[in-house]
C-alpha cells in the first residue's frame, strides 16, 4: 500500500489539526493507570495512562493508537508529569509555615554528681524524666512567606506548562517517525515493483540476446539496471527497519519491540492551501506556546524571590509557648546527713518574641543582588523563546509551502513518467524503441514514485510541524496539576 497521491491520500491542515485534538482529548478519557513507583514503593496515577493503552504485540497500529500508546509509555512525558506533581507538593511546603509549630521532646536518664560546699562534701544520684511541648506561632514576617507561596505557584504553573508542552512534542515525534515509516514502506513498494520489472526485462533481454535478436550491450544495460533495482530494494528494507525503530522509540517502546505497524486506511481530503497569513499564525503561536508561558512564569517566580530576599531585612515576630514535667528520683548526702526525694515539677511559659538580625556581612545584600539577575536572566530567557517561537512559525510555515510545492510536482511527475513509460514500451513491443529507452523510462517511473513517497511524508510533517510550532495541541482535559491557591 502506498501514500500516493493519485489514490486521494492528501491531507489538509485542518484535518490534521482536528485529528490531533480529537485524539488528545480520546487519549484524557477512561479510567487513570496506576504506575508502580519502584524507588518509593507505591502507586502513582499517570493521567495520560490508559488500560486501553498497554502494548499488545498482536495487535497493529495506526496512528491514532500509536499516539495513545506514545501517551502512555513514553518516559519523557511522565518524567514532566512527576515534575509538575513535586512543583505541586512545593507549593503545600511553602505554605506551611502559616500554620503554628508544635513539638514533643522527652528526655530520661540518670547522672550524679559531687558538690564541695562550706559545712562539707555533698554527692547526689538523680534519675529523672522529663516530657515536654513547644508551641510556635510566627504571626508577622512581613512577606516572607507569601513572597515564597507565590514563587513556588509561579513554578507550578511552569511546570504544567512545560508537562503540556512535553505532550505535544511526544504526539510529534510520533506523527514525524510514522509519517517516515509509511513513506519507507511505500518506497520499498515501488522498489519492489520496479526490481520485479528488470528482472523480467533482463530475461527478456536475455531471450532476445540467445535468439541473436538482441546486442550484448543491451544484455549489460539490463543487468545493470537489475543490479541497481537490488540494491534499491535493500536500502529501502533497510529505511524501513530504521524507520521502524525510531517510531518504536518515539511510543516509548525498545528499539526492538515487536510492533507492527498498519498504514491508515481513511481517505484524505484533496490539498489546500493555508487559509491563514504567517503573520496571523505567528500571533496564535505567541498566545498559546506553552514554553513560551512556561518562561513568563519563570520571571514571576524571580520576582517573588526576589521580594522574598527583600524581606529578610525585616523582623520576625511570633508567639512561643511551652509546657515541661519533670519527675525525678533524688538522693543526696552531706556530713553523714542521707536524704532521698521524689517529686514532680510542671513548668508552663508564654512568651511575644521578636527576632531583627541587623547585620550578617553583607549576605542579604548579596543575596538580593543574585535574584535580581536571576530576574533579569528569566527576562532575557523570555525573550529568546519569543524570538524562536516567530522563528519556529516562519520556517515551519514556508516548509510547508515547500513541501505542498513538492506533493504537486510529484504527482505531475509520477503522471508523465507514468505516460513516458506506456509510450515506451508500446514502443519497444512495435519494435520503435530500444531497450535503452525501455529501461530509461522505468527507472524514471520508478524515481517519481519513489519521490511521491518522499514528498507526501515530508508535506504531513510539515504539516504537523507548524501545529508544533503553534502550540495547537491541546493538552487533554484533566492531565494538569493546577496550581494551588491561598
């Protein structure tokens, strides 16, 4: 089967768009899988994990399925996801210091001791225990605090964004090592094809020779172009095997897994043109590029840290309380007077403190000076993305230009290398032609169906680039940590 162009399998932006976010919401569906944590010892939910979507070696894939299965199992997308869930957990930890403190310490133990004293010598042997309860209450720290909360919010926020982000690249990957792998397949198809034509020309060729219808030249001619078709053929059984692997990889696969892999059976609409401007595209990809958002949150996060670093040269004002028992066995002698006393205190206290530290050589100082340029760095950092985001979109918009070009110059190829070959060989059959034209036509034919193959894989990757480029893929629905709010 093959993705020529002739047989309606042209693919409109649109409808690859619409697959894409179809597919992305289907992926967000159903019940979560739990994914076995190995280090910790228990279960995580993995949003995008399907029970749908566990490797079935029996099974073959198309598209659709193999994102789903890229979904699930590829390493790099969950790795993002766990990031954005302790980016979640941060946000608990550095709200926390809202709440008062309270601790338990308890000490027991025996010590004895000697006293030299005036009227003589005093010894004593003590065993004792001693429970105790600290409360603290930090009531004003003048921003501290909130400036933390809001670093690590603004951080959470970066890190969904950098998880949906990481969902579109994966569902990248896969279209671009798919969209390889069908071409590959398609091209050993026309090699096959053709390798099957030269060796029926070269017994052709070979009767004729035997017969003394035809010249040794033309034998050569024949075998040359057999042996050329063979090694076609094994360089395109090796691209598929390549192929095969990388998209293997890309669905977070091994290399080597026993993957097969089905071409889409659905028909496609004819080409189009884009309907919209590159400047319009540009302005869609700088509203919804996710690392785009994902380095604004970036500069939010420096700013709270550098309000925090601000604040340390303010006070701190809490409220400490503790309570103390101390139970204690006690036997003491002096001058041959003995003693043994036993006794239980209860110690409660209450206390406003306020804490100022008024110099630290410089640290603080030091310490504002750093997240002001990390504040600036993320600025810079902002930026560039924004510079590469225009870049992205313009070069991705023009390859598809390019490669929709190409699609029409192939299929224009394939039809008048198609007709060059009939006529040739209707030719050859009268006896009008020569085998050398005969052979030159089909290697022609063959070269503009291989070239089909080629420019329909390189115009969906364009294709499915610029939505890349754009940040059109919406993350499904309920993959996010969102982030936590005062």
């Amino acid at each position: 089967m093959s993705l020529s162009i002739h047989k309606a399998t042209r693919v409109k932006l649109t409808a690859l768009l619409t697959v894409v976010l179809a597919l992305a919401s289907h992926a967000s569906r159903g019940n979560d899988r739990n994914i076995m944590d190995p280090l910790l010892g228990h279960q995580k939910a993995f949003p995008l994990a399907e029970h749908t979507s566990s490797f079935d070696p029996s099974r073959s894939y198309e598209l659709a399925p193999l994102i789903e299965l890229s979904l699930a199992n590829n390493p790099y997308t969950r790795s993002a996801w766990f990031n954005a869930l302790a980016s979640a957990a941060a946000v608990g930890e550095a709200k926390s210091p809202y709440y008062p403190k309270l601790r338990f310490q308890a000490s027991a133990g025996y010590d004895q001791g000697y006293n030299p004293i005036q009227t003589g010598p005093e010894t004593y042997q003590r065993a004792s225990i001693n429970p105790g309860l600290q409360l603290e209450y930090l009531l004003l720290d003048f921003g501290r605090r909130a400036a933390d909360v809001r670093r690590t919010v603004a951080l959470l926020e970066g890190a969904n964004l950098t998880f949906s982000r990481r969902v579109q690249t994966t569902v990248f990957a896969v279209q671009q090592s798919y969209f390889a792998h069908t071409a590959a397949l398609s091209q050993r198809e026309a090699t096959r094809t053709n390798l099957e034509f030269t060796r029926t020309l070269l017994a052709m060729v070979e009767a004729q020779v035997a017969n003394g219808l035809g010249t040794q030249p033309e034998l050569d001619a024949a075998k040359k172009t057999f042996s050329q078709a063979e090694f076609d053929l094994a360089t395109a059984e090796r691209n598929v095997e390549v192929t095969l692997g990388n998209l293997r990889v890309a669905t977070g696969l091994e290399a080597n897994a026993p993957l097969r892999v089905t071409l889409d059976s659905k028909e496609k609409g004819p080409l189009e043109g884009l309907s919209e401007k590159v400047d319009q595209l540009i302005d869609t990809a700088l509203a919804k590029r996710p690392d785009l958002a994902a380095r604004i949150a970036d500069i939010q996060a420096s700013r709270a840290a550098t309000e925090r670093a601000k604040a340390d040269f303010l006070p701190k004002v809490s409220l400490q309380g503790s309570w103390n028992s101390e139970s204690y066995g006690y036997k003491a002698q002096q001058s041959g007077v003995n003693g043994t006393f036993n006794n239980t205190y209860n110690n409660v206290g209450g206390f406003a403190v306020m804490s100022w530290d008024l110099f630290d050589g410089f640290e603080r100082v030091e310490r504002v000076k750093k997240r002001q340029a990390e504040e600036s760095e993320a600025r810079s950092s902002a930026e560039a993305t924004r510079l590469e985001t225009t870049r992205d979109v313009w070069t991705s918009y023009n390859d598809s230009l390019k490669a929709r070009k190409r699609v029409t110059y192939a299929l224009a190829l394939v039809t008048s290398a198609n007709e060059n070959f009939n006529a040739a060989q209707a030719a050859f059959q009268n006896g009008l032609a020569t085998i050398t034209e005969l052979i030159s036509s089909q290697s022609a034919l063959a070269g503009a169906r291989f070239e089909q193959a080629g420019a329909q894989a390189d115009y969906l990757t364009s294709l499915a680039s610029l939505s890349l480029a754009m940040g059109q893929f919406d993350t499904p629905a309920g993959t996010k940590v969102q982030p936590a709010r005062l």
